[in-house]
C-alpha cells in the first residue's frame, strides 16, 4: 500500500477493494463536513482505538489537508499497518475532486 493515494485513488480503493476511511478531524470538523461513511476516530484518540482500525483490508485515514493523517499513518505503520495510506490533500481536495457538495472551510 503507498503511504498516500489521490482522492480517485481512494475512492476506487472504498468502491472495489472494501477499503474503508477514517477521519482523524475534531469532532467540530465533523460538525462542518465529512465524507460519508467515514469512520471518526480523532487523531489523540487513535492509539486507544486500535480495534476500530481493520488490518484485512485497505484504510484511508483523512483529515482537513493531510498533514494530522499522514501522523496518524506513520505511527500505524509503526505499528504493524501495513494496509493504512494517506488521503493525498485531505477532504478539502476530496470535495474539489469527488464531491463538491462537501463543504470547504
């Protein structure tokens, strides 16, 4: 799995390989947007949450821009998770590429 996919790639990755996406934004960042379907698990909460993470199939973690995703990526990695890769420019460029009905902020 590469550490970063595009918005396409991601997409492709929930509709034929049963990925699945977790959003690692604060709550209030739910409040504003959020990508439907998408498992919320916030980025101090990730290491309690463990079990919420699947090692048996493809997870896209995602935040606002990439950078709180790309953490949580390295330090799954670091633990074993080879199957977790970064949403490349986070819901904002998910919602200029896939689905501009998502809220930008």
């Amino acid at each position: 799995m590469p550490i970063e996919v595009t918005p396409a790639e991601a997409r492709a990755l929930v509709t034929e390989s049963s990925g699945i996406i977790v959003d690692v934004r604060e709550k209030w960042e739910l409040e504003v947007c959020s990508i439907v379907g998408a498992r919320h698990i916030p980025l101090q909460d990730v290491p309690r949450n463990l079990d919420q993470v699947p090692t048996d199939r493809p997870v896209i973690i995602n935040c606002h821009h990439g950078m709180r995703s790309m953490q949580a990526v390295r330090w799954l990695r670091d633990q074993g998770y080879d199957n977790v890769t970064n949403l490349q420019g986070g819901i904002d460029l998910w919602s200029q590429e896939i689905d501009g009905s998502i809220a930008r902020y």
